[in-house]
C-alpha cells in the first residue's frame, strides 16, 4: 500500500484547468485515509469555489490519478466536503507566489 504522501504525489498531477496550479499546492486535498486491510484509499478533497465549472472534471481526474498510480488499491474514493470552506491561506507558499500573492 501507498503512503499518504505517495497518494499527495500522484495528486499533483491534478491541476486546475483555470489556475494552472496542481490541486496539493492550492490546499485543495484536506485528508488521505489509507486502510491496509481494505487495501483502500479515501481522499476528502473540496474546491476553490461551489461553482467552479471545472469541478466534476478534477474529481474524475483525482481518482484516475490514484488509481493509475497504485493499481493493486482494490478501492479508491474521492470524496468532495466544503467544511472547512477553501480560502486562498489553504494555499501552499509556492502557490501564492505563483498566483502573485505576495
């Protein structure tokens, strides 16, 4: 089984088609479950905005990411939560210098 932070790895492949920043950088992935027993992996993850239009496609893109990475996971879940609500101080330190927050 993966590590979480081999599942983090996969998911910077996961970039956000309208911010062109991967969705670990933008603090998009709040918590990565791995059950060595089920041999499963539950990602809670959210987005930058209710209505982002771009949305279902990360979704699918988080998963196909995890799974092409890790074939022998038997069980992959990407589940979407807005609690917390996203904020741009999720953000890593690269990202916001990327988007120009400093």
């Amino acid at each position: 089984m993966p590590t979480k932070e081999q599942v983090l790895e996969a998911l910077t492949a996961v970039v956000d088609p309208e911010i062109m920043i991967d969705i670990v950088k933008l603090g998009l992935v709040y918590e990565v479950k791995i059950d060595e027993e089920k041999k499963s992996i539950d990602i809670d993850m959210t987005l930058t905005s209710p209505g982002c239009p771009m949305g279902p496609q990360i979704l699918t893109d988080a998963y196909q990411s995890v799974q092409r990475a890790f074939p022998d996971v038997e069980d992959v879940q990407v589940n979407l939560v807005w609690v917390p609500f996203w904020n741009p101080q999720m953000m890593s330190e690269e990202a916001k210098e990327e988007l120009g927050f400093f």
